[in-house]
C-alpha cells in the first residue's frame, strides 16, 4: 500500500500540512503570550518607573495622611487606564507593609493576594529594610498569572502596591487562536489531499513513460525518443533521458577524444615517457623519449633492448602500485633519471610497466661548478698559504744566519701572500653578501659621468707606469643615476684596471659613455690581448681566468668580474662583453636611471 507513489505522495502534503499549521499555532499562541507579558511589564514601568516618579510621589504623599489607604486608593484609581485595570482580569490591592493585609483595591471584596508570591514576599522584606523598590518584572509564559508589588513608604506608614493579572484574556485569545487553527487544519486537510491526488497523477504520468522508455534502452534500443509533454522537471527528465541515449552512443567518440588528449600531453612533455605491455613489449612513447634515448623506439623495441641491464621487467612489473625504483643512465652526453612504475587493472590481468625519463644534465653541471668552486677556492689559498710556510720556516731554520736583505724580501713575500689571502677571502665575503642578499646598498643619485672621471683619473697614473694611454670621450651633461655610487665606481674601478692589466705597453684605453631614455651605459675599449671565443662565455664565472699564470702574476683572484656582475645585477643593470672589431676587449655597463623596482 505504502509502496505506491500516489499514497507516499498523500501522506507527505498530510504531514507537511498538520506540521506546519502546529508549528504556526505554537508560534502564534507563544507569541501572543510574550506580547502580553512585556505590554504588562512594560506598562508598570511606565507608571512607577523612572520616567513616571508623579505617580509615585503622590503615593508617597498620601501614604503619610491619616487616611493614607484611600488616598491612595484614589490615587490608583485615577491612575487605573494607565494601569489596564478592568476588574476582572486584572486588578490592584493595597497592603499593609508589615503584615499584608488588605486595604483596598480595584475589585472590593475579592479575595486577597496569594500569600505564597515571591514578588509581595519580596516587597515586604523590602518595607523592612526601607527600601522603595520596584518588584517583579519579568513572568515565564507557564506562569498562571503575572504580578508586581511596590513598596510605598512615608514616614512610620508603609503599604504595598500590588497588581494580578491572571491572564484570563490571553487565555481567551489562545483558545480562539487554537480553533482557528484547528478548523484551518481540517480545510488545509481536505484540501492538500485533493492536490495530492491531481499532482501524483500529473507525476506518476511521466514516470510511467520513463519507465517503459528505461526498458527499451535497457534491451539496447536507442532510437526512439521520449516526446517531452511538459517544462517541468519531468519535461528535463525526459529529455535528459533522451540526451542520454545520444550520450551512450557517442561514448566511443568520447574516449577517442580523451585519448587525444593524452597523446597532446605526451607529445610536448619535456620529460621522457615509454609504456610497456606485459609482455615487455612498447605500448606508448612519446617525441621527448626517442629524443632523450637517441634511437627510434618502434613497436618491435623491447624493454630488455632499452633497460634490461639497469633494471630486470619482471621485478619492475612485480612492484606495487605506490612502489617506485629509480636508475641513472649516461647517454651521449646527457645524465638521465629513470623513474619506473607498475600499472595494472583492479585484477591484475592487464597492466605493464611505466619509465619516465628526466634529464638531470643541468643539475649534474651545476654540482660540477661548485665542486670546481671548492677546488678553486682551496687552490687559491693553498698556493699563497704554501708560499707563507715555505719562506717562513726558511727564517726559523737559518736562526739569524740569513742576511738582513734576503729576510725582509722574504717578509715582502709573506706580507704580499697575506695580502693575496686577505683579498680572496674579502672577495669571498663579498659575492656571498651579495648572494643572500645581505650587502644592502646605499642609494643616491650622481652625475654618473663625474664617476667615471674619477675613475679614470684614479687609474692614470697607473696606466702610465705601464706606458698605455687611457682617456674618456663623454657627453656634455649626463643626467643624475639612482644608485650606490661606490659600489658603482668598485665595479669602474675593476673593468678600467683589467684593461690596464691585459693591455700590452703602448696600447690605448678608451672609456665612453651615453645615455638612453630609461638607462646610461658606459663602456671600456682596449686594444689588448682580447679574448678567446671558446673563453667569452665564461668571463663572469668565479675563479675563472682566461691566462691563469698571467692572472696571478698580476695579482687577480679571478672573482672581480663576478663581483663587478653580481653588484651590477643588484642594480637591474646589465654588464656584458660588447661586440669588438680587432684585437682587445670591449665592456659595457648599462644602468637604469631610476631604482624603482629596488625599492619595491
């Protein structure tokens, strides 16, 4: 019985019906309770609170007459409407202060007060400590009547005010809320029963229809569409069913597109990708793989012709599926990462192997420059180090025999070895300030040609010791530069004396300079020993010298140049090897005039 959509249908508008009109009566019933407790509470203190103290001033007058009781009383009468005193209902008594006894009141010769409230209980103990308080204000909606009692005091006389109401008209007006909820109810009944009926037919319809049409597609029938009689959500059922059918059979369409995809993603991967059957036999590979191997990898390659001696196929089909095993591969050049995985269905019945293939060249070239890092660091300090001990333990071992000449030239050595240390290892502070970020600069704005004139005037006279000649070619006016101008003229300084020192005597220096819309540059012309090409990339790369007997001869460390580049960076600047015709070298600087991105 209860199976039938029609009935399940009837009961849910029954029960959604009954539900809703209980919780409307409950709402309705309670509300009209709170509203006429606060009007009552609310109403007292608009006569005895702070804003009515006439009201109580009188009483307070009164309350010292001979007959106190009935002025009072007059008084509470006058006072009634603004009380909602109806005599039935609601009512005042005037008491005693000491011993509540009755007075007077709205109703004469109506019973006395409950003795056992807690409001007048209060209000008495109040008279005997002299207090004037306004008591009771608040009542639940379970309370069978709401009460407030004030204590009115003059002199050796004291009462009690005391108003009951006993909720009679609220009670009255729940109980014809309540038939009136209760006759709604039955309409509302009688009603939603029809409509369950009218809408359980205009449902169950359609669903029939779906239903028959549900089994046609079952038996493998897709062409017949369902016709689609309404724009409800029957109406987008039914045509979800009938794009459903179309939907089944364009499944096969789908999965090609999906494969597609695949194949995309494949075909531009950078890493390499190779798939094979159980059998060991290549199922999928993509471009990045036949050009990371070197070798086509056909549908006749197998895994042992590619991988056998790194890894055996039946381990690596053996692995679990969160299992992974890795292997390194040196091929033509290139270091490879092998990555390899199982793949299989649920059953285990179909699956293979996966290898993917990373090219880890890069990585292995940058361990190899700071390996080579190390080694020259250790080089550089060795050398001078070994020097200092060898001339040092000479002086130890002569025991003063040596003449005094020969000693301080030997001190000279030791004394220039300390020296070559020290500035390696400030040259070493430096680049790793400059690495972590630490060596802040100091930014102002200058003429930047001013700086290269003092550089090149600081390095004249050096040039002319070495019989060169040096000079700028600047413009007229330069405009101001943003930027740290020693650490700017620290990387002059080491450009202009690198041409100095790898340009032959006679040679010739020129330093110029200009300016673009947003930078200026300047660059360094020798006509020196230039050079080499294989070597041009490299120049900027620490401890790298292109003449390393001449480099150390001279003094260098082989770290200026980086240094030089890591402070121009700092500034978003460019520093590079300029395009030169002939023998010598040509450097540029280039500058942005404004360090705004610094700053940011």
């Amino acid at each position: 019985m209860f199976r039938s959509l029609h009935m399940k249908l009837t009961l849910i508008m029954l029960l959604l019906v009954t539900s809703l009109m209980t919780v409307a009566g409950v709402f309705l019933t309670t509300s009209v309770s709170s509203f006429y407790i606060n009007a009552f509470y609310q109403r007292m203190d608009d006569v005895f609170g702070s804003g009515r103290e006439d009201v109580l001033d009188s009483l307070r007058q009164a309350a010292g007459e001979a007959e106190g009781a009935q002025l009072m009383c007059e008084i509470l009468d006058a006072n009634a409407g603004f009380l909602g005193v109806d005599n039935s209902s609601r009512n005042y008594f005037l008491l005693d202060g000491e011993t509540c006894a009755y007075l007077g009141g709205s109703a004469p010769g109506s019973e006395l007060p409950p003795q056992q409230s807690a409001n007048l209980l209060t209000a008495r103990t109040a008279v005997a400590a002299g207090d004037e308080t306004l008591v009771g204000d608040e009542s639940s909606i379970a309370d069978p009547y709401m009460d407030v009692a004030i204590p009115v005091m003059n002199g050796e006389h004291s009462y009690i005010v005391y108003l009951l109401d006993n909720k009679a008209n609220v009670a009255e007006l729940n109980q014809r809320l309540t038939e009136l909820i209760v006759q709604a109810l039955l309409i509302g009944l009688v009603i939603s029963i029809l409509l369950s009926f009218l809408l359980s037919k205009a449902m169950v319809g359609p669903i029939e229809t779906l239903t028959s049409g549900a089994e046609r597609v079952a038996a493998g029938d897709f062409g017949e569409d369902l016709p689609v009689q309404s724009a409800d959500e029957i109406g987008v059922l039914t045509g979800t069913f009938n794009e459903m059918s179309q939907v089944l059979r364009s499944t096969i369409a789908a999965v090609e597109n999906e494969r597609d995809k695949l194949d995309t993603l494949f075909l531009h991967m950078t890493d390499g990708v190779i798939a094979f059957d159980r059998v060991g036999r290549i199922l999928h590979s993509n471009p990045a793989a036949v050009r990371l191997l070197s070798r086509e990898l056909g549908e006749d390659c197998f895994y042992d012709d590619l991988f056998g001696d790194l890894r055996p196929f039946r381990e690596m089909a053996a692995l679990e599926r969160q299992e992974r095993a890795t292997a390194s591969l040196d091929l033509s050049g290139r270091a490879l990462e092998l990555y390899f995985a199982s793949f299989a269905d649920r059953t285990r019945r179909s699956g293979g192997v996966l290898v993917v293939i990373h090219d880890v060249t890069e990585q292995h070239h940058i361990e190899e420059q700071r390996k080579e890092f190390v080694a020259n660091v250790s080089h550089e300090l060795r050398t001078p180090l070994t020097n200092v001990r060898s001339y040092a333990e000479t002086l130890l071992d002569a025991n003063g025999e040596i003449p005094t000449p020969t000693a301080n030239s030997f001190l000279e050595i030791i004394i220039k070895e300390t020296d070559r240390m020290t500035n390696i290892v400030q040259d070493l502070l430096t680049l790793s300030r400059l690495d972590s970020g630490v060596a802040d600069l100091t930014l102002s704005r200058f003429p930047f040609d001013e700086a290269i004139d003092s550089v090149v005037q600081a390095n004249r006279i050096s040039a002319e010791l070495r019989g060169l000649s040096i000079r700028a070619e600047l413009p007229e006016t330069m405009p101001l530069v943003e930027a740290d101008r020693a650490r700017i003229e620290q990387v002059m300084t080491n450009i202009v004396s690198n041409a100095i020192k790898y340009t032959p005597e006679g040679g010739h220096i020129l330093v110029t300079a200009g300016t673009g819309e947003t930078n200026v540059w300047m660059e360094v012309c020798d006509d020196g020993i230039g050079i080499p090409e294989a070597d041009r990339e490299r120049i900027f790369e620490r401890f790298f010298r292109v003449d390393k007997a001449r480099s150390r001869a001279s003094g260098g460390t082989g770290l200026g140049l980086s240094i030089a580049r890591e402070i121009v960076l700092r500034h978003h600047g460019m520093l590079a090897l300029a395009p030169h015709e002939g023998p010598g070298t040509t450097i540029r600087l280039e500058l942005p005039l404004s360090q705004e991105n610094l700053h940011a």
